[in-house]
C-alpha cells in the first residue's frame, strides 16, 4: 500500500462553486493511497469551506427518514438518517456546481446524491459496498463529509486489515477502481461524545 500526491488537473479547466459555500477545484491536499494494483482512495483535505453552513441547508431541505432493514429474524431501525436526490438537477444550490467540479476531475458524469446523517457517537454504518455501484468493473465514488470528524474504514471484501481514517468536516474521500467490487467500508460508532455529521455520496446514472 503506498501513498503518493495526486497531480490535479488545470484548475482554469474546471468549474467553481462560489459564495459562503467554495471548493479547491484544483484538488490541491489531495493524498492517493493505493489499496492494490487496481483500487484506489483518494483524501483530500479541507476540500470544501463552508461545511457548517452547507450542512444546515441539507439537513433542512433534505427528506429525511429513518429507514429500517432486515438482521436475521427481526426488522432493525438503521442507525442514522438517510435522504437522497436521485435527480441532481433537484437538489438545493450549490450541490450540482460541486458534482460539476467532481466530474470534471474525476470524468465520471455524477447525476444522484445520498446522504447519511449520522446524529452522534452511537450512529455508524457497518461493513459494505455501495449498490448498485458495487456492479461496476471500476467506478470512483466520491463522498464529501460535513460537521464532526469521524472515523472511516476500508477493507479487503474478503477480509483482512483495514485502512482507518480520521476524515473531517469538508474532507473529500474517493473510492476509485475496483473498491466498490473489491473493498467494503464503514463508519464505526464513537467510544466518546461526537457531534452529527452528514455524508454526502455521489454517484452516476447506472
């Protein structure tokens, strides 16, 4: 696994988000962990400024609900909030101007949005990939954080350390290659009192 800086592309070349809410359109903190030969993370730090004010727009435009799955025997309710934009072009200024700028890095075409609103310590989300994506060949996922910092892990699908980061409100983390076939992540819970913090996961058209 080895570390290296991500050499952006032509910062003129690429569309900016302006107002309270602004992105460095030229990935300039971004730091690429090489999880194998062929996927891949991205960390780029301090991506956005403006976090706060970003996330008190989405947590009172977005439809929020609790959703709840099967484990085993019993229906469970998840452990956090979730909402999503399945058409960008819905989604509240300045969303679709930082997918722009995704997009132009990246060259993938992002045209949804979920979003995890993770209330405390005790929210998390456990091992996984994200479907559909995770039927892809490669595919890179970008997800933009916003508020406390909290942890996020990444793995081997078929077991095996994890890589842990401590990502921060306005931090960029990319999955790219084969992560979403290969790999699963997740966000533990906090042994300590940690304030909410809303993921934004965007993703292309499948």
């Amino acid at each position: 696994m080895t570390q290296e800086a991500l050499f952006p592309l032509d910062p003129s070349d690429q569309p900016r988000a302006v107002g309270p809410v602004d992105v460095d359109a030229t990935f300039s903190s971004a730091t690429r962990i090489h999880l194998d030969e062929t996927s891949w993370i991205d960390h780029v730090n301090g991506w956005l400024t403006g976090h706060t004010t970003l996330m008190r727009l989405l947590k009172d435009a977005g439809d929020w609900e609790q959703r709840s799955r099967w484990m085993f025997t019993r229906l469970v309710a998840e452990p956090r909030l979730t909402a999503e934009y399945p058409d960008l072009g819905r989604a509240p200024d300045p969303i679709p101007r930082l997918a722009a700028v995704l997009a132009a890095q990246y060259g993938v075409d992002y045209s949804r949005l979920w979003m995890n609103w993770y209330r405390d310590n005790n929210d998390s989300t456990g091992w996984h990939s994200d479907r559909p994506m995770n039927k892809l060949e490669r595919v890179s996922i970008p997800v933009l954080s916003l508020g406390a910092t909290r942890r996020f892990a990444i793995r081997p699908a078929s077991g095996g350390p994890s890589v842990m980061l401590n990502v921060r409100g306005g931090d960029l983390i990319v999955m790219g290659g084969r992560c979403q076939r290969d790999y699963q992540h997740m966000v533990p819970k906090e042994r300590t009192r940690a304030s909410d913090r809303l993921s934004l996961n965007f993703s292309p058209a499948m």
